[in-house]
C-alpha cells in the first residue's frame, strides 16, 4: 500500500447470510455468541450448586444468557436460551444424581414460566427495534441514492456546457475511487471520494459558453475566467450540507505539486490528498479523450505525459500508481 491512508459499521446479526460467510464469519457470528448464551447458564448453574443448591437466589444468573439470547436471535432464540436454562436448573442436577438441595417440579415450572415470558417479551422488542432499524438504513440508502443521482445530474450539466457529454464526470468519479483503493484509502472513503469528484468541474456552470465551447486556444483573458472555474464550484456547494469533501476537491482539483497550480499555489502535501487523486485522474481522462480545442492522445502518450510530469503537475506516487492501474488494464473506461 503507499503511504497515505484515512480512514467505520455495524455487525450483521448472527445467521444472517451465512450462505456468503467465510469460516471467520460463522466463528464470531455464530458460534461466538451461541457459545456465550451458553457458558452463561452453566455459569449460573455452577454458582447454584456451589453455594448448596436450590433454592437459591442464585438461580437469577440464568437470565443475562436468556436476555443475550433474545437481543441475538430475537423471541426465538430467547425461547430456546429460556427452555435450555430452565432444564440445566431445574431438572438436569436431580436427574444426573448431584449432591445438594433439589426443588421440585412445582418450582422448576415457575422459574421456566419466568425465563420464557422475559425472554419472549425482551425477544419480541429487540426483533421489533431490529425491523425498525432495517426500515429505516433502507430509508437512508434511498435518501443517499436520490443524491448521488442528483449530483450526477448537475455535474453533467457542468460538463454538457464544455463538451457536450457527461461521462468525463462519471469516469473521472470512478479513476478517483480505484485510485484511493490503490492509495489505501478505506472503503467508506473511497465512496465518498468517488461522489464528491464527480462535482469536481460544477464551476464550470459560471463559465461563459464562449470560452468553454472555444474550439481554438484561449486568450490570456479568457484563462483568467476559466481558472475562476474552481473558485465558483466551491461557492456553489458551500451552500449544501455535506459537501465539505466535494468543496475541497472543487477548489484544489488544479493545484500542481510543485506549487504552480491554481487558484492558490499550494505545494506539495497542502493540497489535500483527495484533490491530488482527482488532479491525476482529470487530467490523464482530459488527455486521453476529445476536447473542443484538440484530439485525444493515445494512452502511450498520456502515460508518458504522466511520468514527465511526476513531481511537477502530479503528485509522484500517485503518478506511480495511476500508471500502474492503467498498465494492468484495470482503469474504468479506459480499457
């Protein structure tokens, strides 16, 4: 991995999926917590017998592995914790001989009635709490899909002002998330990263049609405006919540690593390390793609421009690992 990472989710339920998990999987999933449920009523057993037998106030230490049970496998699994504990205390010392009080089955009755209605009612609520909490990840994913169609959408129309097509966004997004993967980046962070790159040009929507569509050079005028680019994208998502990540790159997308980028000349590590993936990746997809004022290059050439500009334009490792990628054949859109 290179040398830079950032960087979490919650445990799905036992005996969910197991058809997809791998022996680690069922081990902490499974057999884990079955194995806890257990030890917890031979624990309370052992403390019965070792303080006399029943009666025994001690009998309560049955109830943690039946509530455990009903908080991991919802009222059935608590039912199956409370009917297992309830024999361990009940009748299992008298039928295997042990020394010590034994009740009778009058009270081996109650205390089963006991541990089955807390385990089916805790069971129940934490099965309804569960149902809950799915319906409503189920509620943010289509929450999080509507945005990212929506970002999509206005990146798009940025891009449809320069060049008339929208996929520029799409691929550099992608470029952006493979090469944070290749940094080391999680993959929470990789998503993210991959969303927020999409916006990267939405400045653009500032920019005059005239200078965007220009099929020849720009005059030293008209660069002026087009740097503005990343100053206006930035402004435009400050005005969203939870675009801090898309802001930054908007801006700092066009800094070079030696400091003569634009629009505030930062040098090296001060450009954020998401606006260096995204630098990287827009430019090798500009060049290897038409523009209005020029052809694409060949990918032999655009890698070849990659590594001359290594340290100047690009941050070198990221260099070194754009290249990579795209020597393996594995850059989206880019094969």
């Amino acid at each position: 991995m290179a040398r830079l990472s950032h960087v979490a989710v919650m445990p799905a339920r036992p005996f969910r999926m197991l058809h997809r998990a791998s022996a680690t999987e069922v081990v902490v999933n499974v057999l884990l917590p079955v194995a806890a449920v257990v030890l917890s009523a031979v624990v309370a057993l052992v403390a019965v017998r070792a303080t006399g037998g029943s009666p025994n106030p001690l009998n309560h230490l049955g109830y943690p592995g039946v509530v455990l049970a009903a908080y991991l496998y919802g009222w059935r699994g608590a039912v199956l914790a409370a009917a297992f504990t309830s024999f361990l205390l009940g009748p299992f010392p008298a039928l295997a001989g042990w020394a010590g009080g034994n009740e009778g089955p009058e009270a081996w009755a109650i205390r089963a009635s006991m541990f089955l209605l807390v385990g089916g009612v805790t069971g129940l609520l934490f099965t309804r709490t569960n149902h809950a909490q799915d319906a409503l990840r189920e509620a943010i994913d289509e929450v999080a899909a509507g945005r990212h169609d929506a970002v999509i959408a206005m990146a798009r129309g940025a891009e449809a002002k320069d060049h008339n097509t929208g996929e520029h966004v799409v691929r550099v997004g992608s470029g952006a998330e493979q090469l944070a993967r290749e940094v080391g980046l999680g993959e929470s962070s990789a998503i993210a990263l991959r969303l927020a790159a999409i916006l990267h040009d939405v400045g653009k929507l500032h920019v005059p049609d005239r200078i965007l569509m220009k099929p020849g050079p720009l005059t030293a005028e008209e660069w002026d405006v087009m740097r503005q680019h990343t100053v206006w994208g930035e402004r435009i998502l400050a005005n969203g919540h939870g675009f801090e990540l898309a802001r930054r790159i908007a801006r700092w997308h066009h800094e070079n690593f030696d400091g003569t980028g634009y629009p505030d000349g930062l040098k090296g590590e001060l450009t954020p390390l998401e606006a260096r993936i995204v630098r990287i990746v827009d430019a090798f997809d500009a060049m290897t793609h038409d523009r209005p004022y020029r052809k694409a290059r060949p990918v032999e050439a655009a890698l070849e421009e990659l590594e001359r500009c290594a340290g100047r334009e690009f941050d070198p490792e990221l260099a070194r690992l754009l290249v990579s990628i795209i020597e393996r054949g594995a850059l989206d859109g880019h094969e």
